[in-house]
C-alpha cells in the first residue's frame, strides 16, 4: 500500500512540475510576445513596411493585369477590401510580435523599448519613413542608371 501510494504522490509531483515548467515556459513567451508588441507599436515600423508592402503589391498588380487608368481607382479599393479581410494589420503585427519574440531574448526586448523611448530612438522613428523612401530612390536610381543591362539580363533569362 505504501509503494502505490509513494508511486502516485512521485507521478502526481512530476505531473505538476511539468505542467508548472510549461506554465513558466508559456508565461514567458507570453511576456516576451507582450514586449514585442510594445516594441511594435513603439517603433511603428511595422505599420511602415505593411503600407509599403501594400502599395508595391497594387502597384505590381496593376503593371501585370495591365490595369487601365480609369479603372484603377476601383480595383485599388477592391484590392485594399481584400487584403485587409485576408491579412488585416492586427493579423500582421500579431505575427511579427512573434517573430521578434523568436529572435529577441526578453532582455533584449526590454533594451530596444528602452532605447526607443530615447530621444534619439524617438529620432529614429521619426525619420524611418524618410529614410526608407531615400534608401528606395538610391536603389531605383541605382536600377535606372543600368535599365539597359538589366532588361538584357531578364530578357535572356526569358528566351533560355
């Protein structure tokens, strides 16, 4: 009687510590998925890529389905309806919040919010955006100087 009883007293603390270690492991990526958030709408660069993001979309759209111009007022609205029913920004950030949770420790979290809270982190949001579009005409300049080889490159690849 006393070995059964010890065995089910030993199962029923391994049982518990488990699920307390799994209680902690949750609560700490919890914690961390919080602070990702935090770093998230802090930096408000995620609000930034997914505008860019669309707007190249419905441009890429547009050039390959050879949109007319007085049509593309409609397909834009019809376009921004379906991503934001499909992929709407909570969705978006919700994943994103779990990618910096994957890749940050929650040590590091809590340093970005920190520095972000600086001025010169509230500088660098600020000028994020900026320096984005700046960092996209560098490359489109960089593109446009050399169409002529580039078109001859991808018309190749497509006659191979």
């Amino acid at each position: 009687m006393t070995l059964k009883l010890f065995l089910i007293i030993s199962l029923t603390f391994v049982f518990l510590s488990r699920a307390n270690s799994q209680a902690d492991s949750a609560l700490k990526t919890n914690t961390k998925i919080v602070l990702a958030q935090q770093l998230i709408d802090l930096t408000g660069s995620v609000n930034t890529r997914y505008q860019a993001n669309r707007v190249e979309i419905l441009k890429s759209i547009m050039k390959a389905a050879n949109i007319p111009e007085h049509n593309r007022s409609k397909v834009t609205a019809q376009l921004n309806a379906f991503f934001d029913k499909y992929q709407p920004i909570e969705e978006y950030k919700k994943t994103f919040a779990n990618v910096y949770a994957n890749e940050f420790s929650e040590q590091e979290l809590r340093k970005l919010i920190e520095f972000y809270n600086s001025p010169t982190g509230k500088k660098l949001t600020s000028k994020y955006p900026d320096l984005l579009q700046k960092a996209m005409q560098i490359s489109e300049s960089a593109v446009q100087d050399h169409l002529e080889e580039l078109q001859t490159i991808i018309s190749d690849g497509v006659k191979e």
